[in-house]
C-alpha cells in the first residue's frame, strides 16, 4: 500500500514536496483575503459572514453528508443534479469507462460467511464477490501532477492514474490561475499541460503520452492499455468526453488557499466524482487524490474509515469537514474557499 495513505495529508507527503507546497502558499499571499468566508449553504443569497479563527462550516442540506452515521441516496441521482450528471457521464459511450477498473482487475467469489463486513463486496445468493487487480509496484511518495479538468490531455493522464491506482498530488492549473499555472511554468520553463513530477525519482516531464508511458514502466507492467494507445483517437475522444460540461474546470474562480491540501477519494471515471473534481480545479485547491476505481484495495480502506464505500468522498485537514454526496462537496467548497465577488 502506498505511503500517500496516512490520516495526515502533510504526513503523506514528502518533506522536499510539503516545502514547495508551502513555499507555493506564499504566492499572491497580499492579493488573497487570509478571514474565513462562511455561507450557509441552504441559501446561497444569505449574507456573507466573515470571522476569524476558522471554524468547520456545518453541512445541512438534505440528507447528511457527514460520514458519522451516512446513509446516503446510493446509486441514485438527486433531481438538480441529473443535467450534470448526464453531461459528466459522457466518459461512458466515449471512452468506454477508461479509468473505471484497475490494471489486472478480476472478480473473485466466497461464500458470504468467509468475507468481514469491513472488505468491499458485493453480496449475492449467500455469496460475496470480491473484486480484485494487481496493479504493479507502489510509488512511496504520491505522483505530483499539474493539470487542470477541462484538458483532453490530462484527462488521459488522469485515466492512467486510475488504472494504475496511483496517490497522487493535483495541483489544479485553471486558466487565470495565480498560483500553480505560473508555478508549473517556472519549473518546466512551457505553457504546457499536464506536467508531472514523480518525487520518488526525480523526474519531470510533459506530454500526456510520454507521462503515461513513464508510469506504466515504473508502476505497471510496461503495457498501455489499449483506450489510452490509440494516437489521436485517444484525444479526440478523451476531448468529446468533456463536450458534455462546457469546460467546467478549466477557468479560475477567485479563491483561498487552504494550508493542507485536500483529500478526495475517486476515480476518474465516476461522473460523480468528476462535479466534485471541476470544483476542486476552479477554485485551485490543490488535493491528494486516493485513486479507488473498481479492484482497488482502497475501497476497503475507505469502507473502514466510514462503513461504507461510496465516492467522492472528501476530508479537509483544514476545517475537519469529511462528507459524501458530490453536490453537497461542491457546495461545501465554494462556501468555505470560493472569494464573494462584489
């Protein structure tokens, strides 16, 4: 299991890459509000409230979204949010669900007895169908990649994250983004994305296909899958995968940035876990992101933390708020980071 998997974000992090994370949160620190903005979330055209210190905003929309005692509506859709979701899905006839299992996945079946209630699995007729892959060797330090969702380019790097079932470190470059965009540039000298760092070795480099290619030789078996080895047909679709969202995730939206970054549990398939995503890169949050498409082992280590398996799922180390329910983490985002604009 990789070392990015530890109860503190900071802790999961290499100390050369918490440095320049800190080092990173002192850009534009002047041009940023350093209060807190509060929202109630119920009402977007309440009054703003501003006070200091910080304190964890509290979630009440309909049906909890904390992870203490969540029940949820799973596997169902909320009427306000079947536009969105429709659009984000559109990964689905386009890419195949690219991104959706993991390298070597393959389904296993115990009786129901034999399998904890901790493991991830799908009961059936007294049985338990575990579902398990075999990825390839574990990065000890998290992949740090910048890039940012509206991207057809990095979408592509995003599904070989997924595969492969990489932690890695997002640090979100939206359009007119002040802090990592410019960053980005500096440390590879192009106006160019996604751009990636792998700390466990020392390199760095640019083009989607050649990263892809780097990670499936360091932390695969060598081999591309085939979705993501088909030239410019690989582009082309991984763009009309995003046509169903207009962009959503590629322009700034003037915000705080948070001491910690986040942490998000998905995987890129998941039109779910793509709204929360677009808000995550808008608002230039950078995130630890705990790949768990289907085979994952860290479907059994989310289903520990909170007793159920269901993604996204959202810690932040800065206020303590941890919740399921994309509408609810895009709600939650925008009122705690997101800066009112007069």
């Amino acid at each position: 299991m990789a070392a990015a998997l530890r109860p503190s974000i900071l802790s999961g992090i290499p100390s050369k890459t918490a440095e320049r994370y800190k080092s990173m949160n002192t850009i534009g620190s002047s041009e940023r509000s350093t209060s807190i903005v509060r929202a109630d979330l119920k009402d977007s055209s309440s009054s703003t409230e501003v006070q200091e210190p910080p304190s964890p905003p509290s979630i009440s929309s309909e049906g909890s979204s904390s992870s203490s005692g969540f029940q949820g509506s799973r596997f169902s859709v909320r009427p306000d949010q079947i536009g969105a979701i429709l659009g984000s899905s559109l990964s689905v006839p386009f890419r195949f669900g690219s991104g959706a299992l993991v390298k070597g996945y393959k389904i296993e079946v115990y009786p129901a007895a034999e399998i904890s209630d901790d493991t991830y699995a799908i009961p059936f007729a007294g049985r338990k169908f575990v579902e398990k892959a075999n990825p390839g060797p574990r990065p000890e330090q998290p992949i740090e990649i910048y890039e940012f969702e509206g991207c057809p380019f990095c979408r592509k790097v995003r599904e070989i994250v997924s595969i492969l079932d990489i932690d890695a470190l997002f640090y979100p470059c939206p359009k007119n983004g002040p802090t990592f965009r410019p960053k980005a540039i500096e440390m590879g000298g192009k106006k160019q994305f996604p751009y990636m760092v792998d700390p466990n070795t020392g390199t760095a480099m640019y083009e989607s296909d050649d990263i892809i290619k780097y990670l499936v030789d360091k932390y695969g078996d060598g081999k591309v899958p085939l979705l993501l080895n088909l030239g410019m047909l690989t582009t082309i679709t991984a763009g009309l995968a995003l046509v169903g969202r207009g962009g959503k995730g590629s322009t700034y939206v003037p915000s705080k940035l948070p001491e910690k970054p986040i942490e998000l549990w998905a995987y890129e398939s998941s039109p779910f876990c793509k709204l929360a995503r677009e808000a995550l890169s808008e608002l230039e949050l950078p995130h630890v992101y705990h790949s768990c498409a289907r085979g994952s082992a860290k479907r059994d280590i989310l289903k520990q933390k909170t007793g159920i398996f269901q993604v996204p799922y959202l810690e932040d180390p800065n206020t303590g708020v941890k919740m399921f329910e994309s509408a609810d983490i895009v709600k939650y985002l925008r009122a705690t980071y997101a800066i009112p604009q007069a």
